[in-house]
C-alpha cells in the first residue's frame, strides 16, 4: 500500500472557493494517474467544523474542526479571502486561523499558502525572514504590514525553504502541481496538468503577467489581430515595415497608430514577447541558448543577451540556473 499524504485545507467564511478546490483536484487527479501510489489524503478544516459559506457563495462542508485536528500534517493548504475597498481589493486577516496557524505550524512538514492566504501566514509570522509572493493586488499591502517580509509581486509561485506562496488565482494550480512533481516528480505532474488541460507547466518564475496581459488591450480589432500573429510568429519578420506592410499601412502611419494603441513602440513590443518566449524555453528546456534565439525570432546569442538584460537586468544563463526544473 501507498503511504499517506495528509494535506490539510484550511477553509473559513468568504474564503476564495477556487483556492480550496484547485488544489484538492489537483492532489485527486495525482492520486488517479498514480494509481494510488500518490497517497495524498486531503481533507478541509474550518474554525468550527460543518458548513463554511466562500466568496462564490457555494458551501463547502469541513472534514473536522481546527481544534479536533491532531498529529502531524504532511502538507498545509492556505487560502485566503479579500474584503472590498474603494480602492480595491484588501486581504482579510481572521484572527482565528491566525493563532490556529501559530499553533500547527510546528508540527507541519510543508506549508503553502494560495493568492492571499500569504497574509494569514505573515501575521501568522510564518514567513518572517523568507521571500514571498502573493495576488498581484494585494502586493503592496503585504510590503507594507510586514517589512521583514521580501516581498516579490511578480512570479506565479515562491519556494522558501518549507514555505511555499502563490500567486491567485488560477495559479493555485501551478503551485499544487509543483507541490506533486517535488513529492513524485515531473511526469506524474505533467500528467495531471494534461488532464486538466493547462499550461504544461508553468515554473515558478514566471511572471503573473504574460505580455499580453502585462500591455494595455487596444481600442482596435485590427491592433489586436496583429499581438495575436506577432505571438504565434516569433521567428518570423516582425520588422515594423513587415508589420506595416501586413496591415495595409504606411510604415509612418503604422508607427503612430501602434504607439497610440499599445503606448510602446513595435520593437519593444515584439522583444517582450520574443523575451517572454525565451523564459518559458529556459525554464522548461536544456535547448542550448543559440537554438532558442534563434525559436523566438532573436537570431543570436549576442541578441538574446542584450534582449534580457533590456527586459530582466541579468542575462539567459543566470536566469536558466535560478529557475530551471530539472525534468
């Protein structure tokens, strides 16, 4: 028989339902392409046991109590919730799981928190000392209560020692995937990403924002149309007469209308993207550094340096090391 994975849950009133059940799907699904072997054991626990009303309004019913949970825990789940503001969203920090918190933390082997549940674990002061990350909107929230934090808004997932936090909020699944390939390794990690037809699979350096996100949606269909073909064309001519000349344009008229749209010009639109390419392959890849310029449109060695040093300040090769996983 497969030995036990006990990973714990945390749940509580207005929590993001997606934050609970993205990872449980995520340790089911190992538990399935494993055959078992994966021997995850998840269950939810809530302030009170019975019911606990989530942010979506759907119910979730808790396994057990905070106070009934005994023994050691193998992995520990925390998910946050947000309470709105005029200026936007504000983690909420419930004093309950707080001090629930302090008290299991040393008898847990693994914690992870997911999109603002890295708020609970800093009042918690579980992540004094350590880097951590947390939902893009509540970044400077986090900073700003707690110092001693270093506080990095941008990757989709930080690992601290046994001290693991997420962006949110799909990114719960990114991280819980991660969580598997470290206890079982990467295929029966890719193999769950397949069945949930995700990204396969995006590494924790990873910004929260591709390009496309990172840049403003234009007004105009045809603008749109063409980020569309610049990202599914990397290694081709994406001078800005190509691009003009694609677009039915003058070259001088094209220029001005891209830079109004997208407030950058062509060329530093098209080297975020060729950029962002090249992350994914050094994270994902042993590709040698020619062969990926060379993918995503940047010819050559020399070019690919540059380009990262524009965009990231350090070069490929130091950005392969910090964030490849081995495979």
């Amino acid at each position: 028989m497969p030995s036990s994975h006990r990973v714990i849950i945390a749940v509580f009133p207005d929590v993001d339902l997606l934050d609970v059940t993205g990872p449980a799907e995520v340790f089911a699904l190992a538990n399935r392409e494993s055959g078992g072997q994966a021997g995850y054991d998840v269950r939810l626990a809530g302030p009170g046991g019975g019911p606990v009303t989530t942010s979506a309004g759907v119910r979730l019913l808790t396994d057990l109590a905070f106070d009934d949970l005994d023994g050691p825990i193998d992995t520990l789940i925390v998910p946050g919730a947000v309470n709105l503001a005029p200026s936007g969203p504000v983690a909420r920090i419930d004093d309950e799981v707080v001090a629930w918190l302090r008290r299991v933390a040393p008898r847990t082997g693994r914690l992870a928190s997911v999109c603002v549940g890295a708020h609970l674990l800093a009042a918690a002061g579980l992540l004094d000392g350590r880097t951590a990350t947390t939902h893009w909107s509540t970044a400077d929230q986090l900073a700003a209560e707690h110092p001693e934090i270093a506080v990095d808004p941008d990757p989709i997932f930080v690992r601290s020692g046994r001290v693991w936090t997420g962006a949110g909020i799909s990114a719960c699944l990114d991280l819980s995937l991660a969580l598997v390939a470290e206890d079982h390794g990467e295929d029966l990690a890719l193999a769950v990403a397949r069945q949930l037809v995700v990204y396969l699979r995006r590494q924790g350096g990873q910004s929260q924002f591709s390009v496309p996100l990172s840049w403003p949606a234009p007004a105009r269909r045809d603008i749109d149309e063409l980020r569309l073909y610049i990202g599914e064309h990397l290694d081709a001519d994406l001078s800005t007469a190509t691009l003009a000349a694609r677009m039915c344009l003058s070259e001088r008229h094209f220029t001005r209308v891209f830079r109004q749209e997208m407030g950058a010009t062509v060329a530093a639109y098209v080297e975020a993207a060729r950029v962002e390419a090249a992350r994914r392959l050094l994270e994902t890849t042993d590709h040698p550094l020619l062969q990926i310029a060379r993918t995503v449109g940047l010819g050559s060695v020399e070019t690919l340096h540059r380009a990262f040093h524009r965009q990231l300040a350090t070069g490929p090769g130091a950005y392969r090391r910090r964030f490849r996983t081995t495979v």
